[in-house]
C-alpha cells in the first residue's frame, strides 16, 4: 500500500508532470504497478473503477482527487484578490471549514522554507464562487510548475502544503 502523494512525487521526478492531488488515505498497491506511461495514462489507470479517486483538468492543471462530491462543493463568498498566496490559502481554509462541515479538518498551509519564497508570497486571486477544486488550482496563480499537495496525516486532518514540481535531473 502507498499514498497517491507518494505517487505522485514519483511521476513528477521522472516525469517533471506536475499533478495536484487530494490524499484520501491509502490504495490499493496493484492502482500503481498498473499506472505506467505519460502522465494522462497513469493517471486514467489509477482512476479506472472500482477507485476511490478521479481526475480532471482545471484549466491546464490536472488534479486526482477523491470521487466524493464534498470536493465538487461550491464555496461562496470569497473575496481574496491580489493576496499573497500564503494568507490566501490561510483565509480560504477559514472560509472552506465554515461552508462544507465534511471539510472542516482541512488545515495548513504549512510555511517550510525561506517565507520570502514566492511559494508564499505570489499573489493570487480567487473567484468569488467556484468549487473547492478549482479554488485551489486558483491558489497556484501563474506559476506552472507548482502544485499543491492535500496529504493524511496521523492524527486524521488534511494538511495543505504547496511544492514545486522540478524537472527530472539532466532536464531543463
């Protein structure tokens, strides 16, 4: 057993293909032995029913998350624009917790690095409604190269962090 985390850091050192993923604990191993190839048919492998998981294209980003519609939920009301994007993510988390009860162990982000970083303080806008996923591809901004990450931890919440995906060693 693995995490789509784990998998998906690994598709993106071979690969340099950011994903966006949404963890909802663990899968079945054979989802990943069967995912081979460029990153659209690993992704279609691991979400071949029965998985718990789908995928889909916001924009020119992909995103594998969990088939539970609570991620689908429209958030309304969010008046974030030109935010960096650390106090960004910050308020939305706040704003996600009060409308959709089955989110409300969604925590982070979490500052790791130099919090000078752009990773932290691009700015961003969000829509003022829109889903859950798409306002979290909208917390990406311009940057095409980094993605965030939704991950399980021990003691049950979801922590939101955000990485940038680098291309494989020898690639530029």
């Amino acid at each position: 057993m693995r995490t789509v985390v784990e998998w998906a850091r690994k598709v993106w050192q071979s690969t340099g293909e950011p994903c966006n993923v949404i963890e909802d604990g663990l899968v079945n191993e054979k989802m990943f032995t069967e995912a081979t190839g460029d990153i659209v048919t690993q992704l279609d492998a691991i979400t071949a029913e029965p998985s718990p998981y789908r995928w889909e294209l916001v924009g020119n980003r992909r995103v594998l998350c969990p088939r539970d519609s609570t991620w689908s939920s429209r958030i309304t009301n969010v008046h974030l624009k030109q935010t960096p994007r650390f106090q960004a993510a910050t308020n939305y988390l706040e704003i996600l917790r009060a409308q959709v009860p089955g989110l409300g162990n969604v925590v982070g982000p979490i500052l790791k690095g130099d919090p000078a970083a752009p990773i932290f303080t691009d700015k961003v806008s969000l829509s003022e409604e829109a889903s859950v996923v798409e306002h979290l591809v909208q917390l990406l901004g311009t940057a095409p190269q980094l993605v965030f990450l939704i991950e399980r931890t021990a003691d049950g919440r979801r922590l939101l962090q955000f990485e940038n995906v680098e291309p494989p060693s020898g690639q530029t």
